[in-house]
C-alpha cells in the first residue's frame, strides 16, 4: 500500500505540492498517485452543446472550458510581429527594422512588434516604405489595407456607384 502524499512530504521536509510536481514530471500519467480531471475530447463537447451529458459534467464546468479556449484562440491571433516579418512586409532590412525600433517609430510588444504599433507607422510614416521597390501584389495588399502609397500606383478602393 502506498503512503499518502502528505506523509511522504512531511517525512521528506517538503511540501505536498512540491512532491506532486517531482511526480508529475518523473511518472506517466496514468501513474500518478492522485486523481485527475479527465481532458475533454470532441465528442463530449459536442454532446454537451446538443443537451447531453455523458460524463455528468456540469454547464458551468463546459463554459469555463469553451472560455479557456477561446481565450487561447484570441491570444494565438494577436501574436507580436517578429522583425523578420515587419522587415519583409515594408521591403527593407533587419537592421532597419530595429533602428525603427530604437528610434520609437514602432512598438515592442511580448519580445516581438506591436501590430498595432505597425499599422500605425503605415499610416503616419509611408515615405519609409519603399512602394517603388516593392512587388505589385504586396503594394496592393498595403493599399487594399488602408495604407497610403505615394507613389499612387495602385488605386485606392471606393464604394462610389455600388450604393446608388
């Protein structure tokens, strides 16, 4: 027969949770020594949103889950911008990205660029774009974006005869 946790812990001069963590990572799953929440899989949260219930969740166990998970899409969806990235979208180097950086024109957010620091130095900055340079698809991308190209080569979209 196995100890408890507590006894163990006590007997080891550390806590339960410490003991449980040195468990956790040192035992497959299936073989540590306390209870665990089952995971939830497709076919139960399906059930649950048609009305059933087969493994006598609550409601408010589902909406906390579904809430964790929506909260993990949305934060997968505003990742920061990497400066490889920006450098490729404004057509100019690394080095010139993070002297934009230095120099206060863009933002750092989580160890990357804030995107919505980058849509903004779009918009107030565009003679640091080069459009000239850039290939005729990536200048309709920024155009159709909002961002305003000097060089004017691609026409800015308009709703004008589509609503009269």
């Amino acid at each position: 027969m196995r100890r408890p946790i507590e006894a163990l812990a006590n007997e080891l001069e550390r806590t339960p949770e410490a003991i449980k963590e040195f468990l956790r990572r040192r035992l497959p799953r299936d073989q540590w020594p306390w209870q665990t929440k089952p995971r939830w899989n497709r076919h139960e949260r399906d059930a649950i949103e048609r009305g059933q219930n087969p493994n006598g969740r609550t409601q408010a166990a589902f909406r906390k889950h579904k809430q964790r998970v929506e909260k993990r899409m949305d934060e997968l969806e505003h990742q920061p911008l990497t400066v490889k990235q920006v450098a490729h979208d404004i057509g100019r180097s690394r080095t010139t990205v993070q002297r934009l950086l230095k120099s206060g024109y863009l933002r750092r957010f989580k160890g990357g660029i804030a995107e919505s620091s980058f849509e903004a130095f779009l918009r107030e900055h565009p003679h640091f774009v080069p459009y000239t340079k850039l290939p005729p698809a990536h200048r309709e991308w920024l155009v159709l974006n909002g961002f305003p190209d000097p060089s004017a080569s691609v026409k800015v979209p308009s709703v004008r005869g589509l609503l009269e």
